[in-house]
C-alpha cells in the first residue's frame, strides 16, 4: 500500500525523519522435509524511505501461507522471497 498519500510531501522531497517499520510474525510455520510441523516467529524490518508499507492483515494472510510447505529448513524461508535483508528468524 502506497506511503505517498498519507505523507503530504512532494515526492521528490526528503523525508523530514528516518527510521524503519518493524512486524513481528509471533507464529510462523512450515514442514519440514519429513513433514512434521516446524514453528518460530519472524522479525521484519525495513526502512521508513521505502515507497509502500505493508498492511497487517496481508502480511499475517502470507505468512500463513507457509504453514503447509514443505522446507528444508528456516534460511530456506529467508532465502524463499529474499527477505534476508529484512528479516530475522527467531527460534522459540
């Protein structure tokens, strides 16, 4: 969802502040290559110059998506959309 609408700024001026968005994702998971269910929680983060910001109920939709695939392990996760630069997996 675009940032631009709610920020009153021209577009091609600087922001006034910096800092990041930061979501949470307390229940994240997947099978592992037996099958059996794997769980963790994932930490998101990006900066706050990033043209479009993601909206709670669709972040919480995709990441459930997860709960059926099979992986190799939690880096495969990270690797799987190239959230390493945001992301951090937690273990629980």
């Amino acid at each position: 969802m675009p940032r631009q609408a709610a920020r009153f700024l021209p577009t091609d001026q600087a922001l006034p502040f910096v800092g990041e968005d930061s979501w949470t994702g307390y229940e994240i998971s997947w099978l592992d290559q037996q099958g059996k269910p794997q769980a963790g929680c994932i930490l998101l983060n990006y900066g706050a110059q990033t043209p479009n910001i993601v909206e709670s109920k669709s972040l919480k939709l995709y990441l459930n998506s997860f709960n059926q695939t099979t992986l190799p392990d939690q880096h495969t996760l990270l690797k799987k959309k190239n959230y390493g630069r945001c992301c951090q997996y937690c273990r629980r």
